[in-house]
C-alpha cells in the first residue's frame, strides 16, 4: 500500500494532463509546419501511410512501455521482430498456414520476453545488459538461420493484416486501437498495473509493501516479448518478406516512441496514451523528412537528437519534482 501511495504522490492528475498537452500540442504544431512546407502531406495516401506507420511502431513500444515504467529497458525488441517474423514466414511458406506462422512467431516472441525476465528478475542482471546481450544472441540465430536467404510471397490474406484496408483505414489501425485499451486497461484499472508503477517508483517499498516485484517484472518482460511478435506479424505481412535484418532498423524508434511519450526512464511515470502520442510525433518528424527529401542517413541522427532532448527534459523534471519534495 504504501509502495502504491508513492506512486500516487508521483502521478499528479494536473501534470500529467499539462504534459499529454504540451505532447498533443507538439503534433499538431509538427503537422501544420508539415502542411505548409510540402503539399503532399495532407493528401489521404499519405495520411493514412502515416497512421500504418505509427500503429507498427506503437505494436511495439507499448511493451516496452512496461518495461521502463519499472525502470528497465528492452534492447533485444527490434532483434525479436527479426526472428519471430523470419520463424513465421518459414512456417507460412512451408504450410500455407498463416495461422500456424502466427502462433510461431507469437510463440518466439513471448519466449525471448520470458528469458529477458529470467535473467532480469531472477538473476538480477542489469536490463541493460540483459538484453543487450540478448540482442546479439537472437542476431546471431537469426542470421544463422536465413544464412543470407529471404523469404518472400506469402498469401493474400494474412498480407492484408499489414497493408490492408478496413472501411478506409489501414488494419493496423484498429489493432493498434484494440491493444491501446488493452494496455491503458492493464496499467490503470488493474492491480497488476498498479504494481507495475510502484516497482518502478520504489521496487524496496513495492517488496516490503508485498508485491511480488520478480513475477512482475517478468511479466513485463513476457508482455513485451509477446507484443514483438505480434508487431513481427503486421511488419511481415507489410513487407511480403523476412530477411535475417529487418528488425535492425526497429528498436531505436521504438525506444523513442516511449520516451517522447512521457515514460520516465527511471520509472513509475507514464502512460500507454502517451505512447501513441509520442510514436505519433516521431512518425510525423520522419515522415517529413522524406517530404522534404532529404538524406535518409540523417534520419538515426534525428532519432538520437529527440531521445536525448526526451531524456534531458525527464531529468530535469524529476530533479524538479525532487527539489519540490
């Protein structure tokens, strides 16, 4: 109870209401700089091309959300997506089944999300180094596996779960939405998700408070892991084909998306709402940078350039909150 107080104490109802704000604000105020600099921008191919985009991108980072808001960190998201989808595609082909390369994938996943928990939690290994090192072990199975092959040509339905439409709007969409209540509903309204925060805000409190941090924060791990493979699957079904480095290009957007969102790097603070926000933006800063055709290369840079400016605006409002206290 305690451990769960603190976290009250941190989530501020105004604050955060100030800062999803402030974050809505930064989108629109991207959007309209957009509108005015290419008038290609507010056509409907592109706007709908920028909701693909972002609904991938938050597939992904709301597991990762759960992840940092116990202070941890998943490094081995993108190299997840990378076997899982190669795993799936190998089935699919194979069978013709895209239901049997879904539960493949989905299956990779949770089980690389469930050894990033055991190695967290139970052999209390940094995260960082978890799965960092987790990172370049499932790299190294994957390019073992392709041995430099690509799977290409899967069917006309399960494409459609990628590069779709539904009444207009791209499928992705709506499974972003379905897994933006499901996360909203795990972390405010259930129990779990409480707990989630307070192992963040003070894992000692959390412990002695009776919360049982290392079944949490596997779980977290597992919940990530599965939300991999699931946007392996949209990302597959996209690209019509799976090669050892796909997911390469992943898991600093992911990381971002977090972080701009509002997601604290030291925990208990954030919201899978601010998450769709903050993969919103970045989707629309990168998406304007190829409107404005301008060097793909720079694109990393820019993605690096808005996590640290996320990162340094965190800090120095937790040194605020501190200093308050």
């Amino acid at each position: 109870m305690n451990a769960l107080l603190t976290v009250s104490s941190r989530l501020r109802p105004g604050e955060n209401i100030s800062k999803a704000a402030s974050r809505i604000a930064a989108v629109v105020l991207v959007g309209f700089a957009l509108s005015l600099a290419s008038d290609a921008f507010l056509t409907s191919g592109n706007l709908l091309n920028v909701l693909r985009q972002t609904s991938l991108l938050f597939l992904m980072a709301s597991g990762l959300t759960l992840v940092v808001l116990t202070a941890g960190i998943d490094l081995s998201i993108g190299a997840n997506v990378a076997l899982s989808a190669c795993l799936a595609g190998s089935v699919i082909k194979a069978t013709g089944s895209p239901l049997e390369g879904a539960v493949v994938a989905l299956a990779c996943g949770t089980l690389i999300g469930f050894l990033n928990g055991v190695l967290v939690a139970l052999l209390r290994m940094p995260s960082f180094i978890a799965t960092y090192g987790m990172m370049w072990l499932i790299n190294g199975l994957t390019y073992y596996y392709m041995a430099g092959n690509t799977i290409y040509g899967f069917p006309h339905g399960f494409r459609q779960l990628g590069s779709g439409y539904w009444f207009a709007i791209p499928v992705p969409v709506y499974l972003m939405l379905i897994f933006l209540a499901l996360a909203a509903l795990f972390a405010g309204r259930t129990i779990y998700g409480q707990q989630v925060y307070a192992i963040g805000s003070n894992p000692v409190a959390a412990r002695f408070s009776g919360v049982p941090v290392k079944r949490r924060l596997v779980l977290v791990y597992v919940l990530s892991g599965l939300m991999a493979g699931l946007g392996s699957l949209v990302f597959l079904a996209r690209l019509n084909s799976a090669e050892g480095d796909i997911g390469e290009p992943l898991t600093l957007p992911a990381i971002a998306a977090v972080l701009i969102g509002g997601t604290s790097l030291f925990g208990g603070i954030g919201t899978p709402y601010g998450t769709l926000i903050g993969a919103l933006l970045l989707t629309l800063v990168l998406n304007g940078l190829n409107l404005l055709n301008i060097d793909a290369n720079w694109q990393p840079f820019v993605t690096g350039a808005i996590i640290i400016v996320a990162v340094l605006v965190d800090s120095l409002s937790r040194r605020r909150q501190e200093a308050r206290a």
